[in-house]
C-alpha cells in the first residue's frame, strides 16, 4: 500500500492533532501489569497474549491522556524453573537468563513495549519482598505449622508443588500437578497431599510423607474483606466472580509460604536462621513484582518518589492481564497480601482475564509441548500479522480454538483487505486533494460533536 513512511506521517500527525486539540480533563493514573511467564522454556502464543494485551492496554490509556506505566518481568524462581533446568542438566539460574535474554529479544520484535520489563532475581526485587514479608509476619498473620509433606527416597529431597504429579481428587483428571490441576475445566488450586496415587515428576517414583515446617498465610482472616472486595469490584470478569466467591463459601484454608528449595527467595531474613535453607512459594513473591518493579524502575529514573506516587495514592488504577488459570491469585490472594500489609496500596481495580488458546482441542501449553511458541510465529509472518490476529480473536468468554485457515482469513480479509484498503484510500485522498498534508479540522457539526462526547478519547 505503497510508502510507509506515509502511513507513519499520518499517525503522528493525528496523534499530535489529538493531544493539542484534547478537551481539558483530569488524569487518571494507572499501573498496567501482566501475569510474570515462566522461563523454563520460550513462550507460547497463550502467554504472549498475556503481555500483548497490557501493551494495547498501556497505548490506549496513554493516547487517552492518562498515565499510565506498563511493568512485568520475568518469573525466575520456582519449581517448573528447577525441573526444566534437571531436564537440560544446568544450574536454575543459567536456564533463567537464558530464556529471559530470549524473552527480551522477543519482546522487541513483537513491538511490546514496557516500562520496565524485569525479572524476580534482582537485589530490588528480594529486598523488597522480604521487607514486605517481614511486615506481615509483624502485623500476626503467619503461623508456623508442623505437617507431613512428600519425600522422594530416591531423590533424596521433599516435593513441593509441581514435583508432585498425579491425579485430581476433584475431576480424577491424571497428569494433576501438585500445586493446582491442569484441567482447563477444573484448575483448582491443590496440595500435593491431596492428590490421588502421588508420584514423584522426576523419577516417577511413588513418594514417602515426611515431617517438615513451613510458615502460612492466615488468608482465612480475610474472606469476609475478599468478599466484598469481589462483590463490589465492577471489572472482575463475570465468569470469575462466582467461582471466587464459592471459592470463599468454601472456606479458604491457610497457604504455605515456605518451601524446600535451595533456588528462590531466602526465608531466612523473614522467619529466622532455622529457616534460611528454606525460600518464599514462588507464587507469594511473584504478585509482589508488580510493586517492586516500578520501585526499580523509578529508582533507574534516579526517582524513586514515583514508586510512590503510583503505588501509595489510593486513586491509582491497577490492571492485570493474566489467564484464567491464575485467577486465585490476583483477586484472592494478591487482595490478601495488600491487606495484611497494611500500606496503603490501592486493591486491584481490573482483572483482565483470557480463557485458553486451543490447539487441536488441548489448551496450549509449556510444559506439555503444546501450540505455537512466540518466536516460531515471527519466523513464519512479522509480529504485526500476529498482534493483529491475538487481539482481533482474544479470548474473552469462552477457550478459542487456534486454527491456520482462520488466522489466514482473518489476516488477508480484516487486516490486509479491510483495513489496508481503508488506509491506502485515505493516504491517496490526503495525497491526491491536500499535498501531502493532513488539514486543519474544520468546525464541528452538532452530529459530529455528539458522536466524539461518546468516546472516551476526548479531541
């Protein structure tokens, strides 16, 4: 559709029009965030979209005259990050940095543009989660408990979380993983005690139960705060709402905050020298992240008063883009934490939730092997196919079945057919009639200003 620079001189012009010309409003402040992908191996399309849509969030927001900052990062820690690293026969952290440093180069050729992308095993990260941790230890909201948990003889080590598979005692679905099961239909949240005919992930081995301690999370001291939080939170998906809220009818239990790992966050600063050979659930530290990177963004800008000015105003607006499968964590336990802290840190205001991309009828998937990985997708079409195709089909209300004749028809109609032919059109008659040059606005018409006093982009 001939010159893109074309294109481009025409999309600033109008931005620039847009600002200069933008009615008067006061600023809403907003933190945009998207779930932290595991680096235990590249990412598929399902998680990409994740980071896609706080992106298209972020440029909305911004073109919208609000502020707005974008932040995530890699997750480093936790058990899928151990047994991947087993799987290839290197240490947890080389295997980290080397799909965060892929995941960096991906993020460039999609055109995703953070704040701050960053990753959980940074000095601003642990110090600040610790401190946060230690917070709530002081304000009576952990206990220490004695329980039986997994050991491997074989392995010669206990089996937190996903070093435990087998079978769901809620759906009987096989292949459960000890920390929540892998059905798209079911998902819930698991012990490894609880799961039917338990075997260790590595060895296959069936598993011993052992004596052990660990610190939890008092989250039933919440549920009726969770409650009305939920009920009284408009941009909770409608599909979440009532599966939380029986979550909660249920009875919430006690959450473990310690593991027996070496790789992670150190429990030790939090909870005492017996437990410095233990570290944080991934899953505790991970939430926090999205606090401690803007702190490490803002003092990269030599600023640090903006972490809080956009983390301690009880105004500002906080989106998370995540899946549906990590729902309990970011309106059920996230929640919770803010609210045993006690900071002064503003409850979620948005949970933007996508139900899964199917392949071949199975949800995609890292560690079963399953879809389409970012960077297969860019080396087929440019990223700009693939945004395009991951936003026009996002999964909102129900699973989406990834098929290539359907991205082909949605690409050559929508984007290229549609869009393109509206674009070159316009170019051509701005070249054709004006010389080049986008013209001044003339006066608006009655209709015309009724139609823009309904959008929320306000010129």
């Amino acid at each position: 559709y001939g010159d893109h620079r074309d294109l481009h001189r025409l999309i600033r012009r109008q931005r620039q029009m847009c600002i200069r010309d933008r009615n008067k409003r006061s600023k809403e402040k907003y933190v945009v965030t998207c779930a932290w992908p595991y680096v235990n191996t590249i990412p598929h399309l399902g998680t990409f979209l994740h980071l896609l849509s706080g992106d298209v969030i972020t440029r909305y927001l911004k073109i919208k005259g609000d502020e707005a900052i974008y932040v995530s990062g890699s997750d480093t820690h936790g058990t899928p990050v151990i047994v991947a690293a087993e799987k290839e026969g290197i240490p947890p952290k080389e295997l980290a940095f080397k799909y965060h440093n892929i995941i960096l180069r991906l993020l460039k050729e999609w055109n995703i543009d953070f704040t701050n992308y960053t990753h959980t095993h940074n000095e601003v990260h642990i110090d600040f989660v610790q401190g946060f941790y230690k917070k709530v230890h002081k304000n009576g909201y952990f206990k220490l408990k004695e329980s039986k948990q997994f050991f491997c003889n074989h392995c010669n080590r206990f089996l937190p979380d996903r070093f435990v598979e087998g079978t769901c005692p809620h759906c009987h679905h096989q292949g459960a993983r000890g920390d929540q099961c892998v059905n798209p239909e079911c998902g819930k949240i698991l012990k490894p005690t609880e799961l039917i005919d338990p075997y260790c992930a590595t060895c296959k081995n069936p598993p011993i139960l052992k004596k052990t301690e660990h610190w939890y999370f008092d989250l039933p001291k919440f549920e009726n705060q969770l409650k009305d939080f939920i009920i009284s939170t408009p941009h909770i998906p409608a599909n979440a709402k009532p599966k939380m809220l029986d979550m909660i009818k249920e009875g919430l239990v006690a959450r473990p905050f310690t593991r027996d790992l070496k790789w992670g966050i150190p429990a030790g600063p939090i909870f005492g020298d017996k437990f410095k050979d233990k570290v944080l659930y991934v899953w505790t530290e991970a939430v926090l992240g999205y606090l401690s990177a803007v702190k490490e963004w803002a003092i990269k800008e030599n600023k640090p008063e903006l972490f809080e000015y956009f983390w301690k105003d009880k105004k500002t607006k906080t989106v998370f883009c995540i899946g549906k499968d990590n729902n309990i964590f970011h309106i059920i336990l996230f929640p919770a934490l803010l609210m045993a802290v006690n900071d002064g840190y503003p409850l979620p205001y948005a949970i933007s939730t996508t139900q899964f991309i199917m392949f071949r009828e199975k949800a995609f998937s890292k560690s079963q092997g399953i879809g389409l990985w970012a960077n297969e997708a860019t080396a087929i079409l440019p990223a700009s196919y693939w945004r395009y195709y991951l936003i026009y089909t996002r999964p909102e209300l129900k699973d989406s079945n990834f098929e290539w004749s359907e991205f082909a028809k949605i690409v050559n109609s929508n984007l290229n057919d549609t869009i393109g032919n509206f674009i070159h059109r316009t170019i051509s008659f701005i070249t054709r009639s004006f010389e080049g040059k986008i013209p001044a606005r003339g006066k608006l018409t009655h209709d015309e200003k009724k139609l823009l006093s309904l959008s929320l982009i306000h010129i």
